[in-house]
C-alpha cells in the first residue's frame, strides 16, 4: 500500500481554529481520513511543544476512562498536566456522547478537545442539539475533485493547475476517469491496483453497512437498506418517487424515508429539492439524490472501476458536477437544486442565492461549438438570469441568449473559478 501523505483542505482549517474555545468536532462518512487528520494534528502540536493526549473509544484500554467524566479528568490531567489538548476519536462508541461532552465544555476546562465521530454519531448521541453553540464543525469527506488532482500530480502544479488541464490534456482525462470510477476514499485512492482498490471499498461499504446502520442506528432491515441504496445509486440526478420506491423495495413509506434520511445523515448521499416560484407549472416537492463519492455509487451498483456506458458516465460526471458546486457554496449562505416543469423542461442544477440564480446544464461531451440547452430559453424568459452555464468536457466559450450570459466551461474551469454571481 501507498503510504504517501495526501494533503487535505481541511488540515489548513483546523491549524487556523486550534486555539479557538469550542470542541473541534470532525464528522463524516467512515474511513474519509477523520483519525489521520487528527493525528496529523497532534504530532505537530507536540512538536511545537503542547501538551497533547489522543484517546480512543476503538480501543478496550481507552474506554475504561470514559465511564464518568470525573474519571476522564483524571487521565486527561495525567497525561498532560494542568492545560493542553485532548484528541478523542470514535465518540460514537459512548452513550449520551452529546451530553458528555457538553458537561465537559461547560466546565471551562483549560483543554482544547478535538473530537471525531461519523454522521451516524450526531443522530444516535444528539451532539448537535447538545452541543449548540460549544461545537465547531469540520465536515471531512472524501477527498475532492481539486485534491485527488493535486496528489495525482505529486503536488507539482498546485499552483498551476490551470496551466496542466491546458497542456495535458490526455493526463487530465485520465485523472478524471480515475475520480470518477473509483471516488476518493483516502484508502483507495492510495491503492495502485484494481484488485486491491475494491477490497478496500468492499471493507468501507460493510463498515458502514454493519457499524453505523446495524450498530449505531439499529436498523435491522439492513438488506432492504442496502438495495434502497443500490437502487437510489441506479437514480441519481433522477426524480425520486419515494411511493414507487416503497412498492418496488417491498417496505412502508416512512420507513423508505426513514432510510433516505439516515443515507443523508451518514454522508452517503445528499438529497436536493426542486427550484420554484409557480406551483401550477413547477415541480415542487419531489427531490433528487447525488452520491458523496462516485466510488461508493459505483460499488453499490456493482460498476466500481467498470464505467464504460455513456449513460453510466454521464451520470458520474454529473454528480461529479454537484459536489464541486456543494464545495463552492459552503458557508455561503446559497443552496442548489435542480429545475423541472410539469411539461417536463427541466435543467440540472439551480444554484440560488436568494437574489440571483444561475442555471447550470452538465454535458459529458467534447463539445465543439456552442449549443443552448432548449431549457435555458424556457429558464430565461421566466427568471432573467444574468448568466447560465454548460459543463462540458473540452468547449470554453460565451454567447449571449436574450440578453443572458451563456458561459460553456469545462469541469476544470469550473473547479478553478469562482461561480459568476454575487453571494
């Protein structure tokens, strides 16, 4: 196995915050690089001479300390003395971990706790009602788009990179291809070999099968669990119908939500509503699902390192397509959906900001000459947005369309540039 380090945006966000007073939550799905993170972290603390203990609930012998928070005390007092900083990982593991912890921060302790746990652990333990307000969160997905590239290149043309997609042109598809088959899990992308790429995915997607949804969560249909997202895998960028789901699956209603829902938490899958201002002649409930890593879509459906329909590929790059929009507007204040009328018009992605929206049309193709999506006429004429884009593979161009802006990027335009509207 690969033991390269692989440079992680958030590292940089958790340096800037570590004296700040809350607890340092780090969440998201298993096996995204949360513990490497905090480890990262530690070791450069202690280096720079801080006091530091790292605790884990994975392990027997650190369990032991967590059963008051009195006893906790006393070894985190041992190991570091009067003030320093206390790594906790796989908070999930403790009952009532949200109250714990908020008993903690409410002593005034003179330590900077740092703490990780997987989406599942918000749910069962209520740290975010508990934790209102005593809790930064640092969400650490798989690696994206703009960080498998960079630890693909060895880290050569970081500050270039728009320089590298317009000379190499054949090695960026590549790239892409590679993201887009097996996602960016730290320990496939890690792994040089097919083989051994989906040993590992085998091993995250029954972690969290067998973990967070049995264990954690207490499901107990865990079969009608993992074909609901097999099947939600097969649908994304679809129109879900969760009635339709519930008939084919064989399950209740609620309990087809139920399990989305979780899906959602868990940080497997995002679930984005329709764009509407008419409720006669605009989709206005039914929502749609994008994947947070194509490798695990590609795994649920059995296709993990097998693209190869187009409509396969499309799909991929169109989800691909959200999670870079997802990054962009992080702490923005601005939400994305898709846009769908009942005459069936619809576009793929709407980023809103409240004031102005911008529609967005994926396009897997190497398109050579402008075309307009015939939605965005529609789209035009009912909002006036001052500007629209394709993403495709290779155009780079802008027209203009009754009076608005019609932008042709490629994905790595749209990885690079900021999004052409004011949040």
């Amino acid at each position: 196995m690969n033991t390269t380090v692989i440079h992680r945006h958030a590292l940089e966000d958790l340096r800037r915050d570590i004296h700040r007073p809350e607890v340092a939550f780090l969440i998201g799905p298993r096996q995204a690089g949360k513990t490497t993170l905090m480890q990262i972290i530690q070791k450069e603390l202690k280096d720079a001479g801080e006091n530091t203990v790292f605790l884990s609930l994975d392990y027997d012998q650190d369990r032991v300390f967590f059963d008051s928070q009195q006893h906790l005390l006393k070894k985190i007092e041992l190991e570091t003395g009067k003030s320093g900083f206390v790594f906790i990982d796989e908070i999930g593991r403790l009952d009532n971990a949200g109250i714990f912890l908020k008993g903690l921060q409410d002593m005034g302790l003179p330590y900077k706790f740092i703490v990780s746990g997987s989406g599942s652990v918000d749910l069962r333990a209520g740290i975010r009602e508990s934790m209102l307000g005593r809790k930064r969160i640092y969400e650490i997905s798989p690696l994206n788009l703009l960080e498998f590239v960079n630890f693909k290149t060895d880290y050569q043309y970081s500050e270039r990179l728009s320089d590298f997609f317009a000379l190499e042109h054949a090695r960026s598809e590549d790239i892409l291809l590679d993201y887009m088959n097996f996602g960016g899990y730290p320990r496939v992308v890690l792994e040089s070999l097919a083989r051994e790429k989906n040993r590992e995915m085998d091993e995250i997607y029954q972690g969290y099968i067998i973990r967070d949804i049995a264990y954690l969560l207490k499901v107990e249909k865990i079969e009608s669990y993992s074909r609901l997202i097999r099947t939600l895998a097969d649908q994304a960028g679809q129109i879900i119908n969760y009635s339709e789901l519930s008939s084919t699956l064989g399950i209740s209603l609620p309990t087809v939500k139920n399990y989305c829902w979780y899906a959602e938490e868990t940080y497997i899958l995002q679930r984005i509503s329709p764009f509407y201002r008419n409720l006669r002649s605009e989709i206005t409930k039914a929502p749609t699902v994008y994947f947070h890593d194509p490798g695990l879509r590609n795994f649920a459906l059995g296709i993990f390192g097998n693209l190869h329909r187009p409509d396969d590929l499309g799909f991929v790059f169109q989800n691909l397509v959200y999670l870079i929009l997802r990054e962009k507007i992080r702490f923005t204040g601005a939400s994305i959906h898709f846009w769908r009328t009942t005459a069936k018009t619809e576009i793929d992605f709407i980023v809103d900001t409240g004031r102005e929206v911008i529609p967005i049309e994926v396009k897997f193709q190497n398109m050579d000459k402008p075309s307009v999506p015939r939605a965005f006429d529609s789209f035009i004429s009912r909002y006036s947005p001052s500007c629209c884009l394709v993403v495709n593979k290779k155009l780079q161009t802008t027209i203009r369309r009754h009076g608005t802006e019609v932008r042709f990027v490629t994905i790595w335009d749209l990885l690079l540039e900021d999004l052409p509207i004011n949040t």
